[in-house]
C-alpha cells in the first residue's frame, strides 16, 4: 500500500514539475502583415491615426527602428521566419519556389517541447504547413471578401466576411480550445494591406478628406541609378484604374471576380462609393501629372483605410489577452513580411533593397523582459526571429541557423547582435521588373550589386542621403569605403555560404 502511495506521490510530483515548466514559458504571438509600409504606422511616425492599436503595443514594448528582410517579397519572407535561413539555403528564392515544410522550421521545435502551435491565415509558400498542432490558411494569396480557406484535411471552405476579421476570429477561436496548460505559439497571418487594397466595407472613405503629400522623391528621375530606371512598379505606368484603384470604367477581369466574391449588400455599398468616384473622374478628364497625382490619392486612401480592419482586429487580439490573464506571459510581435513603396521614387511594391521596401515593422512586448517604451535602433533582421523565439522558449538553437537570437536586446536596448544587414533578390526576371541583386547594410552606408541581366553597383551614404538618391559608387572620395564594404559584404556571403554572391563578387566589372 505504502509502495502504491509512493508511486502516485511520484507520478503526481512529475506531473506538476512538468506543468511548471510548461507554464514558466511565455506564449508567443506573431501578427504578419504583408506589405506594410513603416510609414503609414503611427509608432514610426505617420500622423493620420490608422494604428492606435499597433501603437500601443510600442508604448508597451519595443519599437525597432533598423529591422530589416533579407528578401523583400512575399513568400521568401515567410521561408526566412520559420527557418532562421537564408533564402539561398531554406530553397525559397522568391513567389515562384515551392517552400519544403518539411525542413528543420522553428515552430516545430516549439511543438516538440510542448508548445500548441498555430498558424492561422495567410501562409502563401505553396506547400502545406507542418509541425503546426493547428493550420487553416487562405489558399495563394487569399482574398479580401468571403475568402476560402484550406484546414488541415486539404478542405477548401468559404468564410462568409471581411478577411481580417475572420482571421481574427479563427485566432481567438483556436485560443480559447487550447489546453491552458501548455503555453502558445501562433502566427496570424494577415492578407491587408497587400495589393489591391480592398478596405472593409465599413473604412470606405475613411480618408478621403486628406491630401496626402507626395514623396520629395515622387518624380524620381533615376539619374544613375540603372535598377531604378528598367522597374515596373510605377503609379505613373503600372497601376491600373481598373485593378487597383477600382474604377469601373476601366473594365478589368480579375477586379470584377473580387466583387463576384461579395453578397449583395457588400457588393451594393461597394459600388455605390466607387461609382462616384469613377464618375468625377471620368468627368475631370485628367491626364499628364495631374492623373498620376489623383491616382496617388486613391491609393493611400484605399491603402489607409485597409489598414483601419487590420488595427482594428489587432485591437481584439490584445483586448482577448487582457480579458483572459494572458497579457503578463504572452510575448506579442508586430512585424509585416518586408516594407512598401507608398510612392516614394514614384513606386508602389518592393523588391529593391532600397530602404523602403527593405526596413519592415518590428514591434515586440514582452512583460517582464523588455521595458515599456524601449527604442531599438540596433540592427536587427528577419532571419532573426527563428532563434529569438527558440531562445525565449528555452530551448537550443540549432546551428543550421543562420540567424542571431534578439534576447540580448531585450534586455538591453544599447546591445547590438550584429553590425550589418544581408539582403539577396533573386526574382528576375520576374513582375515589376526588378533585376536581381544582393548587397550590404550598416548603420550609416548601403552598398548594393545587381547581376546577371546588367552588372553593376550602388553606394549610398544613408546619413546624408537617406532617400537614395545620389550613387555614390566609383567616386573617387569614396574608394576606401567602397572597398571596406566590398570586403565585409565578401565576409558576410562566406558567412552565409551564399555561393551565388561570392561568384559574382569573384568577378570583375
């Protein structure tokens, strides 16, 4: 009898031992937008209050200022998250790859210690997800209205509303079904505010009454800048009335499926606004620059107002914590999967490695470890995540990965993980025409390499020329530091074991 009791004494004191260590880990949350410029936030400095949500999370936690991608586009960007690699090394070079799930990714490390993993919206690497507990994802690129969704059968499902709401409500819905007592791991994966800028029906017209200023840079000319001048992202050329900024006049198939996704009473509200708008424009007959600056307005109109639903259910993600103890162990992070041009150079997109569309969003809470209004102006990437958060859960850090844990930071604001950047495009050729490329960031200097299709460099001197747009490259003043970066961005491809960049840098021009 005696041995009995001692067996179920033991059993239990292992049982709450490991309850204990499972509650000692924080629950992680990661909400992934795509394509969400830094400057239309309010924590970075936008001034037309889209993200009082988002911007409270910086008040509660820490606002990075130099985090950046390693390859500005869409499904890349996720590969570097969940492997901690480079694209040369995870296989996922850009849109056209197919991601091998199966790979060594961090969540499933995560899941193997105990975590509940989740990974909920938009996932666009082709393949399924693994080493998730829970998956339901918008098929490609998802859609705006009445979205389908795939769960973890392979079923195709419609979802009646607005896509960032239902996400949201998937989200809280696989919250409140876990076993509370074992911590965490989700990754939202939200569609806003990538192209065509679909708002909400309830955020239409939500800036319409604001003159959005153009760029200092609007009417880039390109002067010596050859990437700059071949692209295909201009408001002036390549966007479409039709398709993007959603004018009937100009018929466009692929717009017209969007709205056959809506009900009826979507669909009526919908075109109600867009028809006026269609309308005074058809009357205003505008040309020249004056129809390149109008549509400039519609687009950060459109682009603001798909942003208000994304803050919105930010709002009730973090509303949901408080309300159900969570706050105080939950690490949040905000971060989109590269920035956007919101006309700066005359662009919309990304691609380059120009510093719009290369810096991205990075917001992180963490009670306890990182102080309430911390500012983080160190260098900071995201092929950096995958070992961040393997570290905050305790565990080893495999060293397949290429990428440096952010703890250190956490803790200390001042500290500094690395003292550069890594950035390789490869897409070309490929939609907007951006050539391939690759190239360094420190604080203070970016050198760039394009290949292939044309060869040659850039220099830019980011502290007096933070718009990009003077290349610096072969003056003479500037040898010494040319050959410095040449140098450290050799080092950095050796490092990386980045074998397409070091035979290019083997190569003289």
């Amino acid at each position: 009898m005696r041995k009995t009791i001692s067996v179920v004494l033991f059993n239990m004191l292992v049982a709450l031992t490991a309850y204990a260590q499972q509650s000692s880990k924080p629950n992680i949350i990661i909400i992934l937008t795509d394509d969400h410029a830094i400057s239309t936030i309010g924590a970075y400095g936008s001034k037309y209050g889209a993200t009082p949500n988002i911007d409270r999370l910086a008040k509660e936690g820490a606002l990075f200022k130099k985090a950046f991608v390693v390859n500005s586009i869409c499904g890349p960007s996720r590969a570097v998250l969940l492997t901690g690699k480079y694209s040369h090394m995870n296989g996922m070079r850009d849109n056209r790859d197919t991601f091998d799930a199966a790979q060594d990714v961090f969540p499933a490390r995560l899941k193997q210690s105990g975590f509940q993993t989740a990974w909920i919206g938009k996932w666009h690497l082709v393949s399924y997800p693994q080493g998730f507990t829970y998956w339901n994802i918008l098929p490609g690129q998802g859609l705006y209205y009445n979205p389908d969704l795939i769960n973890m059968r392979g079923d195709t499902t419609r979802k009646e509303g607005y896509a960032t709401d239902v996400i949201t409500d998937l989200t809280i819905d696989f919250l409140d079904k876990r076993d509370p007592s074992k911590p965490f791991f989700v990754v939202v994966g939200e569609k806003a505010p990538h192209r065509t800028w679909m708002p909400d029906i309830q955020d239409l017209g939500k800036f319409d009454k604001v003159n959005f200023p153009l760029p200092k840079n609007f009417y880039d000319q390109y002067s010596n800048r050859i990437a700059a001048g071949m692209q295909d992202m201009s408001i002036e050329k390549t966007m479409k009335l039709g398709y993007d900024l959603k004018m009937r006049s100009e018929p466009d198939a692929l717009a017209a499926s969007f709205l056959a996704r809506m009900n009826p009473d979507q669909r009526l509200k919908w075109n109600a606004y867009y028809y006026k708008i269609d309308k005074d424009l058809q009357n205003r007959k505008l040309t020249g620059n004056e129809l390149t600056e109008w549509k400039y307005q519609r687009y950060m109109r459109d682009y603001y107002s798909t942003t208000l639903s994304l803050d919105r259910n930010i709002g009730k993600i973090l509303s949901y914590l408080d309300k159900n103890d969570l706050a105080k162990n939950t690490i949040v992070v905000y971060t989109s999967d590269q920035g956007f041009y919101m006309g700066e150079h005359g662009w919309f997109d990304k691609r380059f490695m120009y510093e719009e569309s290369m810096r991205t969003p990075l917001i992180i809470r963490y009670p306890g470890i990182i102080k309430p209004g911390t500012i983080s102006n160190q260098i900071v990437s995201n092929v950096d995540f995958a070992p961040t958060f393997l570290e905050a859960a305790g565990l080893a850090i495999p060293k397949e990965i290429q990428g440096k844990s952010m703890m250190p930071l956490f803790r200390n604001a001042n500290a500094s993980i690395r003292k550069s950047a890594y950035y390789h495009f490869y897409e070309f050729p490929g939609e907007h025409s951006v050539l391939k490329h690759f190239g360094i960031r420190t604080n203070r200097y970016k050198l760039i390499r394009f290949y292939e299709h044309k060869d040659f460099w850039e220099l830019y001197d980011l502290q007096k020329d933070p718009n990009e747009m003077k290349n610096l490259y072969g003056l003479k003043k500037y040898h010494t530091i040319t050959e410095d970066l040449k140098e450290q961005l050799k080092q950095l491809s050796l490092e990386n074991k980045d074998e397409t960049a070091l035979k290019v840098l083997s190569q003289k021009l």
